[in-house]
C-alpha cells in the first residue's frame, strides 16, 4: 500500500524519511507493528527500511525491547544544518531574550506544506514542563502557530486543513471550520494568536510572525506554558514581548514592515 506517497518521484526515498519524520514525531522507541500502522503500510515493507537504516546508522534496535530508535548519527547531521540556517543564527539570541524576559519555554518555527516545524527550541524549567521537542509538526488548526500560518501564509494552506478535516486532538480543539475561520481572521487583524489548550490540555502559547525580506510569511516565535501562567487572555507585557522579537527577528531578515 502506498497511500500518500507522491507517484511523480522516488517512493523509497519517500518512505524512508516518512518513517524518519514518524520516529521523530514519537520521540521513543517503537515497535515496527507500530511504524507499520502510522504508515498505513506492510509490516515487511516497513522492516526492509528499517534493516537499511539501521545498516547506515540512522536507525537503533534495542536487543531486548526490539524496538527502533533514531539514533545521534541525525541530531549532528541535524545540528550542522541548523548551525548554517540564517533564521535560527538570527533568532537564538531573541528566543533566549524572550525566555528570560516571560519565564516560559521559548520556541522557534517554520513554514511547511502540511504543518508548522519546530525547529529550536530554549527551555525554561517550570513545573509544567513543555514536551514538544524539535522535529515535531504542529497542525495549521489546532496551534497558535498554525494559526498564524493561515492568517498570513499562502491560501493554498487551508486546502491542506479543508482535505485533512479538523481532527479533535484535545477537548479544546478547534474543530468547526467557521470558527477557525473567526480565529485565524483575528489574528490577522492583531498580529498574534494562542491556542490555549488545544493541542495539549493545561498548556497555552502565544505566537508571532516573522516574515523575510520579501515581506513573506516563513515562520513565527513562541513562548508556550500552562494555562495559568499564559492566560486565554494573555497579559500584555507577554504579547509585546513576543511580538517584540518577532519584529527584531523579521528586521534582521530584511523585512521593513511589522505591525506597530
């Protein structure tokens, strides 16, 4: 079964980085069984992968468990890419600004076809620790990321939401398109969204945008904490601090407009 692969290239390639991405996403050991049935695909097609990986020292079975698991061979390939990307050399500075001026987890993303990436990410020890991890992709529907993605990306992104449907990932989630669509025109207007408790109960993030030098949506900053500490209403000083670094980050791009 192929469903989802793209029948113009190369499908192996195709699959091994879906289970790469799938691994990721998990951010734990799995089971092939489990790989197999994420990937809607034969057990026996997903081993062949997984057998190859492993032999590149992509990929890790624990003898006992059997489980699969990346192994540091990606995060030192990962990390040499990330070192030469220009968004995060500029951003890093504003993400560790942000975190000590709000006390909150402080996080940087991206722009893909299907979701908001995750890609660095400055920490801040609360007692509700923040689980996301870099690699993960967040849903346009159901984060303040995503939100911003609609707001001020591409239209062709709520083709991507309309085909993949609302999927309830919390008792939060927005699942209703006209209420999303009430949402995300919000955050157009003021420039800067949250999504408090939809993607993971108890947890609220309040996002900016950035935008390059073409005055083009590719990405946003976060700060993200429990819903005590980043109301549904969020204080002031935490929204002009966010907002704040993502016009820093956008003018270092080349950007010459933000809002305010």
């Amino acid at each position: 079964m192929t469903d989802g692969l793209d029948k113009t290239t190369n499908q192996s390639t195709q699959v091994a980085f879906r289970i790469i991405e799938e691994m990721a996403q998990a951010g734990e050991g799995m089971r092939l069984t489990d790989i197999a049935r994420r990937l809607d695909m034969p057990k026996a097609r997903i081993y062949r992968f997984l057998q190859t990986l492993v032999a590149l020292g992509y990929v890790a079975q624990d003898p006992e468990t059997e489980r699969y698991r990346l192994t540091i061979k990606l995060y030192h390939l990962g990390q040499a890419v990330a070192d030469s990307t220009e968004l995060i050399a500029v951003a890093r500075p504003e993400m560790i600004r942000l975190r000590d001026a709000t006390g909150q987890t402080t996080t940087l993303s991206v722009l893909e076809e299907t979701g908001m990436r995750v890609i660095d990410i400055v920490r801040m020890e609360t007692p509700v620790q923040i689980v996301t991890r870099p690699g993960a992709l967040l849903a346009f529907h159901a984060t303040a990321q995503g939100k911003l993605a609609l707001a001020f990306g591409p239209p062709r992104l709520w083709d991507v939401v309309r085909a993949g449907g609302l999927p309830a990932i919390t008792t939060d989630t927005t699942t209703d398109p006209a209420a999303l669509e009430r949402q995300v025109a919000d955050v157009r207007a003021r420039g800067w969204a949250i999504a408090p408790g939809e993607v993971l109960s108890g947890v609220n993030a309040i996002s900016a945008p950035i935008f390059d030098a073409d005055h083009a949506f590719v990405g946003s900053i976060n700060i993200a904490g429990s819903v005590q500490s980043i109301r549904p209403d969020p204080d002031e000083d935490q929204i002009s601090a966010v907002m704040g670094a993502g016009r820093t980050i956008s003018i270092s791009l080349g950007c010459t407009e933000y809002f305010g």
